[in-house]
C-alpha cells in the first residue's frame, strides 16, 4: 500500500494518538518506537513502524492510519447505466466507494476530488466527451495513475486505439458483460493500490 511509505514527525504522530509529544520522542529514545534521524536530528517515523508499535501495545488505531476504501468513479451520461454500473461494483465489492458523475465537466471535479483508483467511462458524451475527459484525467498528476475503463456503444477499433492513446487500460462495448466489468474493475483496483 501507497500510504505505508508515509513518515511522520514526533509532532503528528502524537497528535494522532492524543499524548504528548514528549512522549511519543521518549518512546522513540527508549527504543519501543522505531524511528530514524534525519540529517537536521529530527525524529521520523514510518506508518508501518508506527502501525506495529500501536498493535503491540494495544493501543487503537487513529482513523488516518486506516486504509481508505478503494474509490471507483462511474461516467456515463445516462443516469440509469451509470446507476446499473455502480450496483454491479457494489455487489461484488461492498467494501468499494463507488460514486457516479453524468458528464465529463463534473467528472473532472469528481475525481480530482475523490482521487479514485478506477474510472468507469463513456466516450459518447455532450459537452466533454470521453476521449478528452481521459486526456484531462491523465493530464492532472493527482490523478496520472488512475485507470480508466472505457466503454462505448460505438464499438470500434479506431476508437479503441484512440482511447487507449488517451490514456485508457481498457476499452468494453455496450452493451456490457457486467461480470466481466467488475472483474477488470477488481484487478485495477489492485494494480493501482501497488
């Protein structure tokens, strides 16, 4: 997971665990937190480390420590398939934040908010169409790494190729193999998490 590269000072880390941060740099000095020095002496703390220390001594974990719920963004601009999208994610995956956006304007603002590890997206859309809200999702470096799934009813290899050159891992025709979906939806998931 992303996340356990994270190092936290003497600082956060106390105030994540509401004690002093006296003690949590006694704790680090008593050799019970593991902790390294940067080259300016302050005290660094893994959130691996930090996450073992919590566990051996029972302590509870604070809710930033704990892993986020993969997010998956559904796009489409008829409602009712978004919707039919979302329940098929959910029911697989009841763990998964699924949200859906009806346009590639509020897309934009979706994921960039929500930094979702999927997209589910159509290209056929009014306004920004699919292939451009790809380019502007891959564009954005909060949201590079983010995989997107592309489907279409205009099934063709011109567009495949185009939405791939876009940025897309993945491009399914309409009307979609639910199952399959969730299952593509499930190894990205994974890819993207690392």
């Amino acid at each position: 997971m992303k996340d356990l590269k994270r190092f936290f000072s003497t600082f956060v880390a106390a105030k994540m665990l509401g004690v002093d941060p006296g003690s949590v740099a006694n704790w680090i000095d008593d050799g019970v937190l593991k902790a390294h020095r940067t080259p300016g002496g302050h005290r660094r703390i893994q959130v691996d480390d930090l996450m073992a220390f919590l566990d051996q001594h029972h302590m509870p974990i604070p809710p930033d420590l704990l892993p986020k719920s993969p997010h998956v963004v559904v796009v489409d601009d008829e409602p009712e398939i978004a919707r039919i999208i979302g329940r098929a994610i959910r029911l697989q995956h009841p763990d998964y934040e699924v949200s859906e956006a009806y346009d590639g304007f509020q897309a934009g603002t979706v994921i960039t908010t929500l930094l979702p590890e999927v997209v589910i997206l159509d290209l056929r859309m009014p306004g920004l169409d699919g292939f451009e809200t790809c380019r502007m999702i891959k564009g954005n470096p909060l949201t590079r790494t983010t995989q997107i799934i592309v489907v279409t009813a205009f099934p063709s290899q011109e567009n495949e190729t185009h939405a791939i050159e876009c940025g897309a891992v993945i491009c399914l025709p309409k009307p979609l193999n639910l199952a399959e979906l969730v299952r593509h939806v499930s190894r990205l998931v994974v890819e993207a998490r690392g």
